[in-house]
C-alpha cells in the first residue's frame, strides 16, 4: 500500500502544480496518468468519477479524493487530496506575495494578461478529452446541444435544465 501512496503523491502534486485555469483544466492530464499510464482506472470509471464531482458541491479537483480512494482506500483519498491540494496552495501563498509587491511591474501585467487565454485553452482541451471518453449517441449529442441553447438564451436555473436532460435520458434508456 506504501507504494500506492507514493504514486499518488507522485502524480497528484505534479499535477497540482500544473492547476493554471483551475481543477478543470487538470483533466486531459489527469485522464492520461490515471487511466493510460498506471491504469487504476478504465476510462469509462474515470468519467463517472468527474460526472460525480460535478454533481456534488465543491470544487471539480475533489476528483482526487475519489481516485485515491479506489486506488488506496480512505489513506489514498486522504493522501491524494493534501497531495493535489498543498503545494499549489503553498505555490499560491507565496507567489501572491510576490506578487502584491510587484503588481506594477510590467512583466506582471503581461503575465496576467497571459493567463486567461491559457485557461481558457486547457478547460477546453478537457473539455476534448471528456467528449472522446464519452459515447457518442445521438441523443447524448442533442441533449447537449439543446441544453447549451436553453442554457445561453435563457436565464433558466442549471439545475432545472440538468434535472430535464437527465430525465429524458432515463426516460429513452426504458423504451
């Protein structure tokens, strides 16, 4: 179990540190390590973890804890999760003070300028990375679409849409 819990150090901390967008962008990356590389979980367990983690409050990263869970029971949760969590907030801590001291230096408006794009980058390749794992049914693909219209055109609560995706869903998988 030793050896478990250090693999998931391993992966989780450099993994944390590669957090530029927020959890969300770690999936492509995380995907690869976990599913492909040491194969702790099919590709298909890895989506129905992230589609857990969404559906419960909190952040998307918390998707760790339920890796190390099943790769090392309650120690790879709790192992996992101060692995994913401690050095970006440490890196965090320190950068920001740094950072307040240098606010009004050039470098550090070209930085922040940077760095929305970036995000943006790496949420979409996760994004990419889900699309491919999933299966690629029509009517997944119309819900989607449908619920993105809904979504952007109206001021309808998430939830209510989500709630009305799931349950054509359900209702087409009984026909």
């Amino acid at each position: 179990m030793m050896h478990q819990l250090l693999a998931l150090v391993q992966v989780f901390a450099s993994l944390s540190l590669l957090a530029v967008g927020g959890g969300n962008a770690l999936i492509p990356d995380m995907q690869r390590v976990v599913v492909d590389q040491n194969h702790w979980l099919s590709a298909r367990a890895f989506l129905d973890l992230f589609a857990i983690t969404r559906a419960t409050p909190g952040p998307g990263s918390t998707i760790v804890l339920l890796i190390g869970q099943k790769v090392a029971g309650l120690p790879g949760a709790f192992i996992g999760g101060l692995a994913m969590f401690l050095p970006s907030s440490l890196l965090v801590f320190i950068l920001s003070r740094v950072w307040h001291r240098t606010r009004q230096s050039k470098l550090v408006k070209i930085i922040e300028h940077a760095l929305g794009p970036i995000a943006i980058g790496l949420v979409f390749a996760s994004a990419m990375v889900l699309i491919e794992t999933t299966e690629h049914h029509f009517l997944a693909w119309s819900i989607t679409l449908i619920a993105t219209v809904v979504l952007t055109l109206t001021e309808l609560n998430p939830l209510i849409i989500l709630a009305a995706g799931a349950s054509v869903a359900v209702m087409a998988s009984l026909i």
